[in-house]
C-alpha cells in the first residue's frame, strides 16, 4: 500500500464513512403509505449504494430525505455516494447536515474531517478528528487521521504521537504501523521504522492483505538498501 495516500482514501471513503446500517428507522413515519415508500426507498438506495450505482443511490436518498428530513443516517449515506463521484463539497454539507442533526455521530465528524482535508481546510479537518476524541477518547480513527494529516504536512513528531495513541487502543492496526515507519524513517530513525514496517507486513500477511503486504515488502527492501 502507499502509506502516504491520498488524505480521502486514507481517511474514510473507503472504510470510515458512516457505515451502511441495518435496514430500519430511527422513528417510523407515521403514515403507512409514506413509512412503506420510505423503507422502499431508503432499501433501494442501501443496494444501489453496495452495487456503485451511486448516481442512482442519491436519487433514492433523496426521497427518503424528502420524506424524512430529520433522519441523519440518510445524509451520510447520500454524502458517500457524491464522495465517490468526487462532489465532495456536496458531500460536505450532508456530513454537516448529519452532524447538526446527531451531534454525537462519530462517523459523520470523521468523515467530515476527512472532507475537510481533502478540500484544503486543515483547521477544519483537525477540530472535526478532535471532536471525535472529545465525544470518545477511545476513537482510534480520531487520533489516527490525525497522525496521517501531521504525516502529509510533514509534522512528523505530532504525527509520531498520534500514532502511538491509535496503537495503543488497537495494536493490531497495520496501517498505523505502517505510517508510524515512515514516520520515524523521517525523522532518521530508520532501525524503529524498520521495525514498524516488520510488524505491518507482518499483520498484513496475517489478515489476507496480499497488496499491501506486498507493498510493504518492497518497501522494507528500499529502505534496508
């Protein structure tokens, strides 16, 4: 993998965005007929999201907004879907309208962060990682995103702690291993960021990521060179 991706790959659109929960309702409309055409629709669009039929998962949440205005799930699952087609500043104000409407949605801050960055606003990026903190100061993404952010400003030693915290909530993180190496191969401490790298390739293999161990590999031999 490269660990300096790009901040949206990294960050969320792919793994961290609001995830695409159970088919259900928060509070069912009280009609029949617009309870029966907002399942329908929001069904329709959790599909059409999983198959990337984006254009068409809008339209669907479209109407289940319409229907529902209230209901925050259904921006963030619209918001992914104009993040895939890269309309993030439109996908930006779902994650803000989610964020208005449940102000404890972790996800929808993260992703919003990760939207932030991707758009150039850094001070935005940075209090939306830091509000996740505050809601969970257990949110290994939070501190994580953080550390990749320090990482591609070339803030290696905030970078460095941040991603010491994210290990030590979750020692299995590969990627935080992998972007902690190249931290500290940075900072000139290539034994540690070979030792990092190690354990990256070592638990990527160990999940079945034959990519990114691979990846990883080549990037071990490069440095020991």
């Amino acid at each position: 993998m490269n660990y300096i991706k790009q901040i949206v790959a990294i960050l969320g659109i792919s793994s961290v965005l609001c995830a695409i929960p159970a088919v259900g309702f928060a509070q069912a409309p009280k009609q029949p007929v617009e309870r029966t055409n907002f399942q329908q629709s929001y069904n329709q669009g959790v599909q059409k999201l999983a198959q990337g039929n984006f254009s068409g998962a809008i339209g669907d949440f479209d109407k289940v907004v319409q229907l529902k205005p209230e209901y925050s799930e259904a921006y963030c699952l619209r918001g992914q879907a104009k993040a895939q087609l890269g309309d993030f500043q439109a996908a930006l104000a779902d994650y803000s309208r989610a964020v208005k409407l449940s102000p404890g949605h972790l996800d929808a801050y993260n992703v919003r962060g990760t939207l932030y960055a991707e758009l150039g606003n850094v001070n935005a990026a940075v209090a939306d990682f830091n509000q996740t903190i505050k809601i969970n100061p257990k949110f290994v993404d939070g501190y994580y995103n953080l550390g990749l952010l320090s990482l591609r400003l070339g803030n290696h030693k905030q970078a460095l702690a941040k991603f010491n915290q994210a290990l030590a909530i979750n020692p299995r993180l590969a990627d935080a291993y992998g972007n902690r190496g190249l931290t500290r191969y940075a900072l000139g401490d290539t034994k540690s960021a070979i030792g990092d790298l190690e354990k990256a390739a070592s638990l990527f293999q160990e999940q079945g990521n034959a990519q990114a161990y691979q990846q990883t590999e080549t990037l071990l031999q490069q440095i020991k060179r």
